[in-house]
C-alpha cells in the first residue's frame, strides 16, 4: 500500500480496523471487538475477552462451598440472585438435600424477579444505545422498585448472596405479599408505555429489524440458549423441559420468535417479563406457609439467638462456618434457565469442604462467541445495536 | 432423580431413564458407563480419539439427536482418583428435541492431545480454547488455538492444581500509573515475598 498521503488507494482502504471498547460506553462491561471495515460495513470480527477474568473458577476450589456464594454474585451481577440459587441448588443436589415447599416458592420468585430486572436492563439499555433515551427512565424506575423489594428481602441490591445451601438467609419481610402485588399490578403498565413507544416505532423497526439476525440452525450450532435461541424460533425453555423446584405447577408460556434479529429479540424479553409478572402473581397467591430451612444438620445455619445462648448450637455454627460443610464424593451438572440463558454449575467433589472442580458455564460466553460471527456483514451502528440486544455480561463471561 | 431441584413427576425424569437404558445397551458396551447425582449418564471414552467419534455418533444417531453441545470443560486428575491419565476432559451434551443430557468424559494424558470438535459444533472454537487456557490440553485440527482469558504472554495453566492461587505474573510493558508529584514507593519485594 501507497506511503503517500495523497494516494487515493488509502482512502479507499478496505483494510480499516476499528476497534470497539474495552472501555467505551456503547460496550456493556469490558469487551473488545477489532473490527476489519470496508467503508462501513464489517467485513471481519475478532472478539478479546478476560478484561474481567477473576479467577472465579479457581477460588471455587480454594474456597470452601459456604464462602464461594459471594462469587457468584458476581457471575451476572445483573441477576445476582438467580445465580445464587443456581449455585445453592447445585450444591444441595450433589448432597442430596431436598429444599422446603416455602423455600422453593420463595426462590422462583427470587429467580423471576431477577429475570425482570435482567430483561429491564437489556430492552433498557438496548434502546439508549439506539438514542431513545424515554424508554431507559421508564423502565429503570421498575428496576429500582424491584431492586428495593430484593433490598428488603435481603438487605442488598446488587450482590445480594441470599440463597444459603439448604434455605435462604432471610425470611420474606411482612408486607412483602403486598409490595409483590402492587408491582406485578404496576409493572405492566410501564411495559405497555415502553411498548407504544418502541414495537410501532420507524425509528426502532429501521434500526432493529434484520439486523443482528443469528439463523436457527447457527444458534443451534453456536450453543446459544436463553431468550436470544427462543428468538431464533428455537422452542427450549428449561423451565418447561427440564423443570426445577415448582415451575410444573405454574402457569405459563414460552416466548418463541421467529427470525432471530434484535427486533425479535427485543419482543421476547418484553413477553417474557410479562410472563414473569404472571408467574409472580400465581407465587404470590400459591405461597405456602411452613419452615423455610431444612432440618438437615449438615447445612442447617443454626439461630442466632440459639448461637448466643447454647454452647452446642455455638459450636455448630462454628463448624459450619470455619471448617464448611462436608459435601460427598460426587458430581452434578445444574442448570436452571437464567435471564441470559442456560446457566450452569458444574461441582466435581471429591469429598470435603471445597469443591475439587466448579465449572461455571455462562450463557454470555457463547452469545459473545456467535456475535463474533454474526456481527460480520453489518454496519458498525448495527453492531452496537445488536450487542445490546444479546445482553452480555462481563462478569459472566470472564469469570 | 429424588433430589430437590428436580420438580416431582418431571416428563424428562422417564424420557431421561429410558434414555440410560438404551445408552447402556447401544453405546456402554466396552466403556464405563456412570450415573451422577442428578442420575444423568456419564459416558467415559478410552480415549480422546473415541470421544470426538462418540460426540458424532451421539449427534447423528436417530434416537439419541443430542444436538447441542452445553459445554465443554476439564478437569484435573492430579490425585489419580478417576484414572492413570492427568486430565478428565468433559463432554456435556443435550438434546434439543428429547431433552436429555448426556456428559462424556475422556482422560487425556499431559503430552496427549485431545481432537478438536470444531467441525462438529463451531461452539466448540472458545471452549476448546478456555480448556487449552486453563489446563494446556492442545486439540488437534483446531482453528485458532490461542489463549482465551489470560493474556497471550501469560505461563501456566491456572486450573491445574500445582498452580498457587495467588501467583502473579505482571507484564513488564504495563504502563505505569501516574501516582502524584511525591508517590510512595511500592515496595514490589515484599509484595514478591508474600506468596
């Protein structure tokens, strides 16, 4: 290629790269991508991850099974809960602990909640991206709310590490059935307001439709799971398939689209939310009184006001909490059906207070590794456009 | 399947056992054949070879169709606990239409390498490269095998389990952060010294 700055055959350059993020605020956490553009439109994608990378998969093993749950908060930190259910869940499968009737209603409702606060980011998000502002107050207004209910629920927001194995750390506040209500009410109307303002929209069909579009058997192949596969007109919703805890007994639908573009996949995460919040009421009603712990000794945290007054109760607390609890030999693949799709835990034990391998599989890992592919013929707002609409989370995607 | 997370009376807990019983007759023969926690089948191979034409079998075969790939993963074998080999390497399949999982597990010797599956399932590209990052197991015939979270300057492997968890490794080429007029000085002996 010509040195000379005049040259006409520079200009005209089909080698440009472009590189996108790590730190750009159209990427969502640190993600990079090197884009080779011809003009504008991209002709090559490279993705860099592990900006993030914590070592989260490592600690696992160094840490005992009680003092990882911290952690896994910071997997999605979008849905912080559902990922310490998943985790608590895989754990009591490898000891063979079954979770009360109360404690799987309140942990639906926990992963329900979660998906909605995950799906209001995303659409949310998404939309800012594409400059329309409105939808982003809207809408984070019920994320708020819903992140004061979890507030109460556990007194964190964020990283809230309520799951404990084999209960959870806190029973539901007093007026929580009231608060749940009043949401589930009022949330809808605002995912109506956001639906006027976006489905009909020029702006947003131009800017979403046939962009981003990963086709049924390329997100079969790719291995994405979660709303962007429903999008891509692939019926799998673990919920249904495979279900855990009391999802047989609710009542609900499975959002599938049809062509796989970010239009499509911002209609799945709007319909699921609403199924969210039919789920949430069916919970509410349906939430049955009864012990919230197991009675199992290996894991049951014992009282606090036991632990200050009975020296066994006392020293019980302190094997559980210095030397963790024993888990036995075994293994155990969990998922459950997290916001972003297939979440996974997969514990190797080998006996003992720490685990022996804690294989996270993340969803975002694989999105990110298929919007490599199917970034590649679009234009570079197209771009932005559609790693919203995929909803990946550097947390979850590094480890 | 009588464990907590597993709803009672799930149609993929009979879909999944009659799915073992045909797996033990059709494919078992020769090979281990396992049941975790979750009473899914754990499938082991002889060999890394075998586990990439089993993979294929399992996606073709008309009354398996274990056509999505969940994940692929390893695992040290330090303690000699599942076999000579150092490494067990992870299969987790699913299918999509008779929703049944199924893991293969291959042990993998340190100078061994294992075969790609990247012609089977492009998802297989960023996987085998995590494995190959945290373990150091190559796989044949694969496209682009590079390091995938650590950085490409980084030694070792962070998942084996000779690998102190806080060891560091700072690359000289870092810039250095500005610290002010009068910074103090960071004292990288004794920071050297800790681990």
């Amino acid at each position: 290629m010509s040195q000379n700055p005049n040259s006409q055959t520079d200009f005209y350059n089909p080698n440009v790269l472009i590189n996108l993020g790590p730190s750009h605020p159209a990427m969502h956490g640190t993600l990079r991508v090197m884009c080779r553009v011809n003009g504008e439109t991209i002709e090559d994608a490279n993705c860099e991850i592990g900006y993030l990378h914590r070592a989260i998969e490592k600690l696992g093993e160094d840490k005992t099974y009680h003092q990882w749950m911290v952690y896994t908060d910071r997997l999605n930190y979008c849905s912080a809960l559902n990922n310490n259910i998943a985790y608590a869940m895989s754990v009591e499968n490898l000891m063979g602990i079954s979770v009360t009737e109360r404690c799987m209603w309140i942990r639906v409702i926990c992963m329900e909640l979660s998906r909605i606060i995950d799906h209001i980011i995303c659409v949310a998000i998404n939309a800012l991206d594409l400059g329309a502002m409105t939808v982003f107050w809207l809408l984070y207004h019920w994320r708020e709310e819903a992140y004061t209910m979890i507030e109460s629920m556990c007194g964190m927001r964020l990283t809230t590490t309520y799951a404990r194995i084999g209960g959870m750390s806190y029973d539901l506040p007093d007026n929580f059935t009231e608060r749940l209500w009043k949401f589930c009410e009022e949330f809808p109307r605002a995912l109506d307001e956001v639906e006027g303002l976006l489905t009909s929209n020029r702006i947003w069909i131009d800017r979403t439709k046939n962009v981003g579009t990963i086709s049924k058997e390329d997100a079969l192949k790719f291995s994405i799971t979660g709303p962007c596969l429903r999008a891509s007109g692939v019926d799998h919703d673990l919920r249904r398939d495979r279900p855990y805890y009391v999802y047989p007994e609710l009542d609900f639908d499975v959002v599938v689209g049809s062509n796989g573009d970010v239009y499509d996949r911002y209609l799945v995460r709007l319909e699921e939310m609403r199924q969210s919040v039919r789920i949430l009421k069916q919970c509410n009603k349906k939430l049955p009184q009864g012990p919230l712990w197991v009675s199992d000794k290996r894991v049951h945290i014992p009282e606090k006001l036991e632990v200050y007054s009975k020296m066994e109760v006392l020293i019980h607390h302190f094997k559980i909490f210095m030397e963790g609890i024993d888990v036995p030999k075994g293994e155990a693949f969990t998922c459950v059906e997290g916001p972003n799709g297939e979440l996974g835990f997969y514990v190797v034990s080998r006996g003992g207070p720490k685990a022996w391998r804690m294989r996270v599989k993340s969803p975002s890992f694989m999105l990110f590794q298929a919007f490599e592919q199917s970034v590649k013929g679009g234009k570079i707002p197209d771009a932005v456009a559609h790693l919203g609409s995929v909803n990946i989370i550097a947390g979850e995607l590094d480890r | 399947m009588r464990t907590s997370s597993v709803a009672p009376g799930a149609a993929f807990v009979s879909r999944q056992e009659s799915f073992n019983t045909r797996l033990k007759e059709k494919f078992a023969q020769g090979r281990k054949l396992e049941f975790d926690k979750l009473a899914e089948p754990v499938l082991w191979v002889r060999n890394a070879e075998e586990a990439k034409t089993l993979v294929k079998a399992m996606t073709l075969d008309p009354e398996f169709k274990c056509d999505f790939l969940s994940d692929i993963t390893a695992y040290d074998n330090q303690d000699g606990e599942d076999g000579e080999q150092r490494f067990v390497l992870v299969y987790q399949l699913y299918s999509t239409t008779e929703k049944i999982r199924l893991r293969i597990k291959a042990l993998v010797a340190e100078s061994e390498d294992a075969y790609s599956i990247t012609d089977l399932f492009p998802a297989a590209n960023w996987l085998e490269r995590e494995v190959f990052d945290m373990f150091g197991i190559k796989f044949k015939n694969h496209p682009n095998l590079r390091r995938i979270l650590m950085d490409e300057r980084f030694t070792g492997h962070p998942l084996r389990k000779e690998y102190p968890i806080k060891q560091r490794e700072p690359f000289k080429d870092n810039i250095q952060f500005h610290l002010g007029a009068n910074p103090l000085r960071v004292d990288t002996e004794t920071a050297q010294s800790e681990k």
